[in-house]
C-alpha cells in the first residue's frame, strides 16, 4: 500500500513539473537560462548578450549563448541584475528586491526617467501615483532619444493633449505580465480603446506594436511596467490601405484582386517591393508576369508571410513558409533586416491592424513564376546554360512547353566546351519532353529527350541517376517546366553493350573472348547488366586459355553482374553476385574503385542500351570452376619462398578443403617465415598490408574447417578501400 501511494505522489509531482515546464512562456524560458549562466556571480544575476558596437542586449538562449552571435554580430556577455532586484554595496550579486513602489516611482528606477518627466509635463502623474492597476509599455529614455525632432516636437506642443494621447496609448488598464502577453493577443488601451498588439515569439522576444520589451516585468503597487525600445503610435488601418496610401507601393497596386486578403483579419507580414524594385526587373520578365495571372499571384504570394513578424524578434536566418507555398530565409545583419541573405529591407515595422509591412528594393520572384533560363540564372549550371543557348535551344527555354531541363553542374565539363553538331545534340538530349518531379521517378522508367533518345531513371539506396547523371540538387519547378541539376554530363547510350566493346580497340581480345565463349547474345539482348571489361593489358598473362570456350564463358561471366550498377550506386565493402555464382568485394579510396582488392576501375560508367561497362586494367580470377584455379600471382610466390616446385603449387593449390590446410601447415612447420614473406610490400604501408595477408590467410583456413563453405572471391590478397 505504501508503496502504491508513494508512486501516485511520484506520478502526481512528474505530471505537475511537467504542467508548469509547458505551461512557461518563451521569455520565461530565456530569463531562466540567463539566470543560470548569471548564477557563477550571485543571486539573482542574468547574463545578457550585448551587440558589440551597440546598446543592443538581450537575455541569452542555449543557442546564442554558445554562438557568441546575434544578427550575425559578435556579442560580449555582460551581467546585470535580474528584473525586480537590485544590488547591495559590499555584496554579491543581486540580493536585495527593489522597493515595491508605484508606477511613477517605478519608471526613476527601470531606466525611464524620461517617460517620468513627460508624465509630470502631461500631466499624467497622478493617475500613475494613484490607486488603480495599470500596464504601462513605458519607452526607455533611448527610445525617446531616437524620436524624430519634429515628431517630438508635435506631441508636447497643443496644450501637451497629444502627448497625454501617446502616453495612455503606452497603458492598458488591467495589470499583465510577460505570462499573459500571448502570441497574436492584442488589448484595448487607455486611449480611445485603440488596440495595443502583442507577440511573443518561440525566441523569447516579446514585442509590443513591434516594440522589444527590454526590461519586462517591473512591477509596482498599483501595476505593473514593460520597458520598450521605442514610442508606440495608435495604428488604425489595415495593411492593405497602407499599401494603397503609399506613392512608393504604386506598381504593387498592378492587382488589387490579389492582394484582397489582406483586407481581412489576421496576422500578414508583408515585404513590399518599391517601384524602385519593379524597376530593376526586365522589361520582358515583368510583362510576362503581370500578363500571367497564376506567375503574377505566385509573385505576390511569395512577399506575405501568413505570421507577423516584426524586426525586433529576428535574432538570426530563419525559414520561413510564405502564401505561395514556399520558403523564405527572414534574418538580420546587426541593424539590417535580410531576405535569402540579402540586406533589401529599406524600411522595417508599418504596423496595420492585421500585419506588418517592411519596404525591399528588390523584386523576389519565386521559381513557379520563372522560366526555365530564368531558374538556371544565377546558379551552378552556368555553362550548361550558355551551351543550351548557344545549341539553339533559347526558345525551349524560355517558353511555355512542359518540359525537364538536366544541368549539369559547371565541374562536369572538363576544360573549355566549344558548341559542335554532337554537342548540340547531346545538349538536345538533356531536355526531356514532360514537366517531372524527381519524387515522381521510379527504377526502370523511361523518360524520352528532345533528341529522341530514351533514358532510363537508375533508383539506388543513395542516389537518383539518369543514366549515367545523378541528380545532386533539390528539384526547380518553373511555371512550365523544371530543373534538375546533375553530377555529370549526360552519355545517352549508342547501342548495347556489344556494341560499345566493338567500338573500342581497347576491347579487341576481349571481344573475340565473348564471340570465343558464345556470349554474344547475351550482351546484346534486352536487359541491365553490369560488365567489369577487361581491356586488351590484362590478357597479356592468359592467352592460353582464349581458345577454351568453356573456361572462358565461366571467366567472363565472372566479370558480369545480372544488374545495372553505375559507379555512384556502388557501395565500399559490398559483396556483389556474379553471373558465374560467386561475388565481388568491391573497395574504394575517393575516386579510386578496386575489384576483390586488385583490379582498378580506370573508366566508369560507359553505358548501352542494356546496361555498363567499367572498365579494369586485370582479369577478375574466380576461386574455383575456371580451371585456372587461385591467382597465378600466388602460385609464384609460393614458388619463390616456400621452396616448393611449380608443379608441387599447382597441384596442391587445386586441391579442395584440405590443401589449403596442408598448405597452411606446411609452411609453418618447414618455412615459418613465409607468410610474412609472401605479404611482402615495398610500399609504405608494408606493414598494415602483412598483417592484413595474414588475417586473411588464418581466417580463410578457420572458415574452411568451422564455417559452412559458401562460394566466394577467395582468400583475398587485395585491401578493400573501406572494408577493414
């Protein structure tokens, strides 16, 4: 019994830590993290992070903390005390509670004197000494210093009625803290009941009509003060009329049925190009969209954001969804509000009763409002621009058929590209005849170019290729068509993959090989393999087996796997099935592509109709079924330091189970230097390579005796690139 009453205390005390973690607001939050990081220098201390160069500070999240950045500034850390206390002469830290006094007293002791003085002249003073339970959003005597002479000016003149105005706009007539300053809430003020507007971002800012409360939660007797960083004015139109008001905003007036939602109630952030930014835009550009409807909405859409944010409660890049549908980066650089990184905000926070409207003198244009030239503007496919350009293709670009341009990256063309028949071709074949989406590709489909040519969409467990070009950016969708950025330039095949070893001298013996082994058909019929072709080089050691039909099908089918595997799907370390049974360990070091640790990959990707072709510089020797049996390397090195003869190797070296045994057990009993012998390497790296040899070795020999047998590449001499 005990025991179940002390669980429900447990569970009852979790679910209330838990109630009151959720329930803390996000300034809250920030504040006890400053409190921690402040703790090191006494009670009630707060660490602040303070904009080197600025008067700029902020109470400090995980993040900023350990960034040392805010608005990509560097920050100093400063500690102050708390809000609500003060500091002892003599003591540490921040022990003592400030004198819980009213309002006017308050604003002497929270850093706004000057909100102080400008109640005494309007006369406001006795009803902030007196009884009642006020908010007062008290600007700091900073805020008062950056106000526009004339702007002053006019609110203490007129018999000081204007600045009772301002100053009961700043009050609410009920007592809030940061707690109930909610996101989006807004309450009536003291003036006429205009709405003051409040938000409380996830960052721990909270602002009041897009005024930063720097010194929250200063309470007195009869209420309680926010310090801000500037004079609030009463807001009483929408963002809409403010748009329609402004000469500057003239040509974004181009379609007010666009823009009709932002007549209706909510929270719009909206950054309006100037005329100056519709001016920067093409003539050409310009009057395509507007003549377009669906580019002309995307176009305004892409400029709201449905959330408010205002400028003071970005403290770094953030992305951020827009109407359209996409994403925009809303950050800062110190004073200056960005856009994708981007310092185009001239004019930050004209608050309307729905929203907020920061002025850019650039248009953004969303990528489903451009063409296809326009999407590849800019971008790290400028020389496959030029060479659709130049190849004629202009028109396809900048049009309206449905098509998918494949640009290659700029570091796919080697050295300077000069336009030719075939390139212009080949450039032909790099735009493909439907608007796709890369997340719409399936393995095996067949996607037909321009050029007439048929692609094949490879699907890997890492990557998306078509043919030989994998995509290695996110899909650009244009208004008609798309982008998809590729790795490589695109090699359509020419014929299969006979036909591509016809076409190569280099491929000679090995093409009388295949006629030898009756293998033709195989290479040319329908289908996706995969042929690791071994040049005319590594025959050199094997000519006598070229007129042996039966070992050579075996050998080459060897070389052959029933899959298409172009280099990018290639896995270090992967075993892969052969049509001759066994596998192939396939290593790698960068670039670098070895076979069962010896044969190098020296050209990848060469594709047919019915699959590739890499091409090695050695024959791939399997470990049993050829009648060529181990590789012919080790038998001499088992001449050389075993003191075996050339027959005695051979013959023992074809045995099964038990000759690698015997083998095993005879050089350690009569020459037990010989297997470190055997692994012997002049490079630098002999010793990792011997010990590896002889891992190998004992491994294969522990396999052979505890292990079932399953066909496989051998023993292993080579390293593969990741495997160990």
């Amino acid at each position: 019994m005990n025991v179940f009453v002390l669980d429900l205390v447990l569970v009852l005390g979790l679910s209330l830590v838990l109630t009151v973690c959720v329930a803390r607001s996000p300034y809250q939050a920030v504040l006890q993290h400053s409190r921690i990081r402040g703790r090191q220098q006494g009670p009630n201390v707060c660490a602040m992070q303070q904009i080197k160069g600025s008067d700029k500070k902020y109470f400090t999240n995980c993040k900023q903390w350990y960034h040392r950045k805010i608005c990509s500034k560097p920050t100093v850390i400063t500690y102050e005390c708390c809000p609500g206390y003060e500091r002892i002469p003599g003591e540490k830290g921040c022990p003592a509670a400030l004198p819980l006094v009213n309002i006017y007293n308050t604003l002497s002791v929270v850093g706004a004197s000057t909100t102080q003085m400008y109640s005494d002249r309007a006369k406001l003073r006795d009803e902030i000494e007196g009884p009642g339970s006020f908010t007062f959003f008290a600007p700091s005597n900073e805020a008062w210093a950056a106000l526009p002479t004339e702007i002053l000016d006019a609110l203490v003149s007129n018999v000081n009625i204007e600045l009772l105005n301002a100053l009961h706009y700043h009050m609410v007539n009920r007592r809030l803290t940061s707690e109930e300053l909610r996101h989006g809430s807004s309450f009536a003020s003291m003036y006429q009941d205009f709405h003051v507007h409040i938000h409380h971002y996830s960052n721990g800012v909270v602002t009041v009509n897009c005024a930063r409360l720097i010194k929250p939660d200063q309470h007195a007797t009869n209420g309680i003060v926010h310090v801000v960083d500037r004079v609030i004015t009463a807001i009483s139109n929408n963002v809409q009329t403010l748009i329609d008001v402004d000469e500057d905003l003239e040509t974004l007036r181009v379609s007010p049925r666009v823009l009709l939602s932002l007549t209706r109630e909510g929270q719009y952030t909206i950054f309006a190009p100037t005329n100056e930014a519709f001016e920067k835009i093409p003539k050409e550009t310009l009057n395509r969209i507007l003549g377009d409807p669906v580019a002309l909405r995307d176009l305004l859409n892409y400029h709201i954001l449905n959330q408010m944010q205002c400028a003071e409660s970005i403290v770094s890049g953030t992305p951020m969804e827009t109407l359209q549908g996409t994403v925009l980066e809303v950050g800062c650089d110190g004073d200056q509000m960005t856009l994708n990184g981007n310092a185009i905000v001239t004019k930050k926070d004209q608050l309307g009763t729905n929203g907020v409207i920061h002025y850019i003198n650039e248009l953004l244009i969303p990528d489903s409002a451009k063409t296809l030239l326009e999407l590849a503007d800019g971008s790290s496919v400028a020389t496959a621009t030029r060479l659709f350009v130049e190849a004629g293709l202009r028109a396809h670009l900048t049009g309206s058929e449905a098509l998918t341009m494949l640009a290659p990256l700029n570091d796919a063309f080697k050295g300077s590209v000069a336009m030719t028949p075939e390139m212009r071709k080949l450039m032909t074949n790099h735009l493909l005849k439907e608007q796709l989406s890369s997340k719409s590709l399936y393995h095996g489909q067949e996607l037909e170019t321009l050029g007439g040519a048929k692609l094949r969409v490879l699907v890997y467990r890492n990557n998306l290729c078509i043919e030989n070009a994998c995509i290695a950016a996110h899909d650009k969708t244009g208004r008609y068509a798309s982008m998809f950025t590729v790795d490589k330039v695109l090699t359509p095949p020419m014929g299969t993959i006979m036909d591509v070893l016809k076409g190569d001298d280099r491929f000679s013996i090995l093409v009388g090989a295949v006629q030898t082994a009756g293998m033709t058909e195989l290479l040319n019929q329908q289908g996706a393999l995969t042929f690791f072709a071994p040049t005319n080089d590594a025959f050199t050691t094997l000519n006598r087996i070229l007129g042996d039909p039966v070992a050579l099908r075996d050998l080459l089918n060897y070389h052959i796997l029933n899959q298409m595997q172009c280099a990018e799907s290639i896995v270090s370390g992967t075993p892969m099935e052969t049509l001759q049974g066994t596998v192939l360990e396939v290593g790698c070091d960068g670039d670098q592509m070895t076979l069962n640790g010896n044969a190098i990959v020296t050209k990848k990707d060469q594709l047919g109709t019915n699959g590739v072709i890499h091409y090695i510089n050695e024959l791939l020797i399997p470990d049993s079924g050829t009648g060529l049996g181990p590789d012919p390397r080790l038998i001499l090195v088992l001449v050389s330091v075993s003191g075996l003869g050339l027959v005695q190797s051979i013959l023992c070296l074809f045995q099964l189970k038990l000759s690698w045994s015997l083998l095993t057990v005879h050089l350690l009993l009569r020459r037990p230097d010989c297997l470190w012998r055997a692994a012997a390497d002049s490079g630098p790296e002999a010793p990792y390579h011997r010990i590896y040899f002889i891992r190998k070795w004992f491994g294969f020999f522990y396999l052979l005796w505890f292990k079932p047998v399953q066909q496989g590449p051998g023993p292993g001499f080579g390293v593969s690139c990741q495997a160990e």
